[in-house]
C-alpha cells in the first residue's frame, strides 16, 4: 500500500481543503492488559516523586498507535482525511481482571486543497474578516521570520503542526533548506523527528504547487539529505513533470547525479495520464536515445589455453567483459556507463515505450 499523508481534525471542517466525498466511519481501538495498572498502583507515588513523565510518555505511546491505527484504516478505504476525530479513555473490567481501552474515531473523508485563486475570492467576498485568520497569518510571518533569524527556534512542534496544517507552501525551501542543516548537526532521535515532519510537510503541500516545488528541491543539490525522502513523495504521490524532465535532459551536460535523479523520475506513474501527452512521451524517447547511446567498444578476446578468439565489449574503464555480461565485471557499470543500482537508459525506454503504446491504442 502507498504511503499518504492523513490529515486529522477534531472538527467538522478543515481549514484551507474542501471536503470532495464523506467516505465511512472509521475507528481503531488499543487494549491494555492489567500490567499496565499493577505497574501504575504499585508506583503511584512516582506522580508526587518527579517520574510522572514515565507515565506521560506510555500514555502518549497508546495515543500515537491509536492514531495510527486509523490512519490506515482511512488509508484502507481511499481516504486522505479524518474530520471529528475523538479519542475515549475506557476502564474495562472482567473476572477481576482490568483493561485500558483507547478508541478513536472519526470519520474518513477525500478532501483537496482550495486553490489560491478560489481563496482570493473567498476573502474579495468578504465583508468581515474572521480573527482567528488573522491570528494566522500573523503565527505564518512570525515563523518566516524565525527561520530567517533563528533556525533552530522554527522547529517546534506547535509551528510544524500549524505549517503542515495549513499548507503553508511559500515558505517550503527555505524550511527544508534549514532543515537540513539542523538534520546534519542534531542527535539522531530529533534528527528523525525533523526527518518524519519534512516528509508530512511534503505530503500537504497542495497540488497546485507540489509539482514545481518537489522537483526542484529533488534536483537541486543542496536538499540532497532529504533526496530519497523527496522523491518517494514525488513518487508516492504519483507527480510525473515529462516537460521538466525532458528539459533537464536535452540541456544535461556532464553532471552524473542528475542525470541518475531524472532517470529515476522516468519511474513515475502519473496520477492521471493525458492521451494528448503523447508527444510528451515520444520527444522523451528520442532525447534517451539520441543523448544516452552505448558508451562501450567491441573487440575480440583470445579464451585462455586456446587460440580460440571470442567476442568482448571493453567498458570505458578498459575492462574487457563477456558479452554475455550485463555489467562490467571491474567497475559494475553498463553498456550506457550506468550503475547497477541505477534506471539505465533500456529500463527506461522500456517504460517510455509501454507507455506509448498504451496511449497510441486510443488514438482514432
């Protein structure tokens, strides 16, 4: 199952998305055994003694696997929301035995994010302002000043639940850029805290403006810590951009990271497939095959003990190789001068080619 980002609200609404579809009621339910209450009555006093955060943190545990748990369950029925979400604490008892019951519910629903011009006209169409929306906008500016004057101060957990939230996309590079610096140079466990928030940021970022704002921060080499994070929200997310691609590959030059990275976008399935796209495919196509042709030379190889001569391909790292062999036995790089570990140009001619012909079976 693909990874989407859940969003989650107590309330009926949510600020910034309209409600597309109400799918079902979804909840989860967490049980705890009756070792959880001998341990709490037998160190009930560690409340008065300064260990209640033991306590806080198992509570908080039991919170988090509640929640998760019915994020996938609204995964599980096509959603991307819950709104009403509540949680009850319950006490069961049976045959003198206790349990602690956590249960959340709420309600699965598909939501998209409201377009920038759709909120210009909300607010031109207003004749009062709500204060909780200046109030907003207000925490928005404090937060881009933080990051501008204190990086290290942006990272609280209140301001990245409000900028996950709401969507804030303008502020989206310099908020990774900082991030990762504070990802390099903090201690593993906050350093995979930051790690998880950028990916939830990069999940809610709305659609309108996710297309541009990935592919430059995957292509671009300063966000290289967050690489693989960024581009399996490219992917996961199904945002496939032929036009960018194909650019970047008619203007490549001798750069051997990006052209790893745009091969591997080349893997993308977009969420929706234009049949006018066509062309699209087919420039990529050429452009593979016109700028990434086999780099090897031929020759011939005498067998050993033998005057036999059999036919080699020599990599450009003077290796002489089998022919029967796909990769250089020295340096593991192909035909193409690609990795092992990488989408070489037949892969992705391949994929290019499949799609081609998928969309030309509905050309009249």
């Amino acid at each position: 199952m693909k990874s989407t980002y859940i969003l989650t609200t107590t309330t009926s609404t949510i600020e910034g998305y309209n409600i597309e579809q109400y799918l079902q009621t979804v909840s989860s339910h967490i049980v705890l055994g009756t070792n959880f209450f001998s341990d709490f009555a037998a160190s009930f006093t560690d409340f008065f003694g300064g260990q209640s955060t033991i306590y806080e943190n198992k509570l908080k545990e039991i919170y988090n696997k509640a929640l998760d748990s019915i994020k996938r369950e609204t995964q599980k029925v096509g959603g991307n929301c819950i709104i009403g979400l509540k949680f009850d604490f319950d006490q069961i008892s049976a045959k003198n035995m206790g349990m602690f019951m956590v249960t959340a519910v709420g309600t699965a629903a598909i939501v998209s994010t409201i377009k920038n011009e759709e909120k210009s006209k909300i607010y031109k169409d207003k004749k009062y302002i709500n204060g909780s929306e200046i109030d907003k906008e207000i925490k928005k500016n404090k937060i881009k000043r933080e990051l501008r004057e204190n990086p290290k101060n942006s990272f609280e957990d209140n301001n990245w639940n409000f900028i996950i939230e709401n969507n804030i996309s303008e502020i989206c590079y310099d908020l990774v850029l900082c991030s990762t610096e504070w990802y390099k140079t903090t201690v593993v466990d906050k350093a995979n805290y930051c790690l998880e928030k950028v990916k939830q940021y990069l999940y809610s970022l709305p659609d309108e403006d996710a297309k541009t704002l990935l592919y430059t921060m995957y292509l671009d080499e300063k966000f290289s810590t967050f690489g693989k994070t960024i581009f399996n929200v490219i992917k996961n997310r199904n945002i496939l951009d032929n036009k960018r691609i194909l650019n970047e590959l008619e203007n490549i030059d001798s750069d051997v990271k990006l052209k790893y990275k745009l091969f591997s976008l080349l893997t993308v399935r977009d969420e929706k497939i234009d049949v006018d796209d066509l062309a699209d495919y087919k420039a990529l196509l050429e452009c593979i095959e016109s700028k990434f042709p086999v780099v090897v030379s031929y020759g011939k190889q005498k067998k050993m003990f033998s005057s036999t001569e059999i036919d080699v391909w020599i990599c450009t790292c003077k290796q002489e190789n089998d022919m029967l062999l796909e990769y250089c036995f020295k340096c593991l790089k192909d035909k193409y001068g690609f990795y092992t570990d990488k989408v070489n140009p037949p892969k992705a001619k391949e994929w290019l080619m499949n799609t081609i012909n998928f969309l030309e079976s509905f050309q009249p």
